[in-house]
C-alpha cells in the first residue's frame, strides 16, 4: 500500500486578516440593504425592470421628464385616432389611384376656369364664329337719344333706341316716354319732339323689349356707357365693343390712338360720308348703323387683341 501524503495548513489567519475581511462583508452587507431601501421607494430601477426595458427596446424620450409617481419607466403614447394607410399588395392599384387623382384634378381645373379665362375663350369663341362662319346674329349696335328732365334738364333719361343687325337691318327702333316729366326735348342733338313722346313706349315696357334683344350678344356702340346708363342695365364687359376706344380705328384714321374721336368724325376720314348733318337732330338709326360699319373694318383685327386684354 503506497503511502499517503498529507499537507495540511494549520496556520490560522492572522488577527488583522479577519478584522478585514469583516468589514468588507459589512460594507457589502450595508450596500444590499440600501439597494433595497431605494428599490422599494421607487428611487432605483429593479434589475427586472431594466431586463425587460432593454428587452423590448424601450427608451425614454430625451425630452421627458421625470415622473416619480410612475414606476413602469416606460412610457405609453396615445395612439393616433387616424388608422394608417394600407398598402396594396397589387402594385398597379397604387399607380392606378394616383392616375385617377391626377386626371381627377385636370379634370377640375379645365372644367372650372377662372372668369379671365371664361372671357378669353368667349371673346375667341365669337371671334372665329364671325369670322369663318359669317355668322352676324350674336352682334348688334345700339344707338340711344337722351331727352332732359328734371330742373333745368339736366338730368338725362331715354327718349328714343335703335339696335341694327351686324348687317345694318334695324332690329327696333322706338320712342320712349321717360318716366320723369320733360322740361328739355335737346331736339338739336336727340331729334326728338312733343308729338313723339305722346304715343310713345312706356320706359319700363321698353326696357324690357331692349333688354331681351341684348342679352347674350355681343354688343357695339359708340361711347356705348351712355346709352347703358340710361337702359339702366350692365352688360357683361367682354361682350362689350366700344368704337370710341379702339385704338386701331384711331390709327386707320390717322388720329393720336389715346384720342377719343366723335362717331361724326370717324365716319367722314374712314369712309367719306356725313351724319349727323340735320338741323333737325340726329338719327338714332343712322348712329347705330354707322357705329357697326366701323367695326366691322376692324374688327378681325381687333378680336385678335381680346384675348391679351378681354373686356376692352
């Protein structure tokens, strides 16, 4: 039997050792029960809590603030009451809605033009029906007289209208009782007299009859405010053809285009011939005949410039 060999240590540790390592047990010991005291008020996280945070990824927001009431550190948000789109698993579907709201959205705007462009495409719509078509009904001129009534006549009031076709045939041609008592006929410039107002249309029924001729058309006159005034009507501007401010009947006559030229005057340089030359006053009839015959030797050249500046 082979022999045995013990080595055994029987130094026993020295006084200094022990004391050391009881404060080392103590000083762990103290450690243990302050962890717990914190852990219990909150103060400190529970290693769990920490597993568990770190687990599923959730960090506080750098911008919270500390909540001591709450112990879960972390924070729930409240979900948005809006869901979430959802996405097609077809990707020709995505492309199709996007097609659809695009076309949705030429659709709108070509289908509700602003009033700029309304008059544009208006003023070139008629324009080109005039012109390729020969089409004159959707133009006419109108030529009022205006009697005085009122103290001293000074106010002006409708005594007498014409409206021609774009050819020259009269379309209506009426004398018109004012409403106001008469106190100046002005028969040197209106031609109008006594016995002409004593049979004559009632304004309100006359207003009526001119007012349905001129609806919807384009209308010309000369200085062509006047008479609207006295019609007590507002025709649409782009429908509108005023001979007194066209700068290219000025220029054909070889007057300053910013010039506003008398009807008289336009018609004897541009086509040689007098109105206007009876004592007895003017022809509302022979004014309004005379104003569409000006525009019609412009007129191409004119509706080409409406649609840079409609209403003019």
């Amino acid at each position: 039997m082979s022999g045995i060999t013990l080595n055994l240590n029987f130094d026993v540790p020295s006084q200094d050792e022990c004391q050391k390592n009881d404060r080392g047990n103590a000083k762990h010991n103290n450690f243990v029960r302050r962890r717990r005291v914190l852990e219990k008020r909150g103060l400190l996280k529970k290693k769990q809590n920490a597993n568990n945070c770190e687990k599923h990824t959730c960090r506080k927001k750098p911008w919270q603030g500390k909540n001591k009431k709450n112990k879960d550190s972390c924070t729930r948000y409240p979900q948005s009451s809006t869901p979430p789109a959802e996405l097609s698993t077809n990707p020709s579907s995505s492309a199709q809605v996007h097609h659809e709201n695009s076309v949705s959205g030429i659709v709108k705007e070509s289908t509700v033009p602003s009033s700029s462009e309304s008059q544009i495409q208006f003023s070139s719509a008629l324009s080109s029906v005039a012109t390729c078509t020969g089409i004159p009904l959707k133009y006419i001129a109108i030529d009022c007289e205006m009697v005085g009534t009122g103290p001293k006549g000074q106010c002006s009031e409708l005594a007498r209208c014409s409206v021609v076709s774009y050819d020259g045939d009269v379309i209506y041609d009426k004398f018109i009782k004012p409403v106001n008592p008469v106190t100046d006929l002005r028969t040197r410039w209106s031609g109008v007299r006594w016995k002409d107002l004593r049979k004559a249309t009632p304004f309100r029924e006359a207003q009526k009859e001119i007012l349905k001729i001129l609806s919807g058309k384009v209308i010309v006159g000369h200085a062509i405010h006047h008479d609207l005034k006295v019609l007590h009507y507002s025709h649409p501007a782009f429908l509108i053809r005023d001979t007194s401010r066209i700068p290219i009947l000025n220029r054909k006559a070889g007057l300053p285009e910013n010039q506003t030229a008398s009807l008289k005057k336009l018609t004897k340089i541009l086509f040689n011939k007098d109105i206007q030359m009876e004592k007895k006053g003017h022809s509302s009839v022979e004014d309004a005949k005379a104003t569409m015959e000006l525009y019609k030797i412009v007129q191409v050249e004119w509706e080409r410039t409406l649609p840079s500046n409609p209403g003019s």
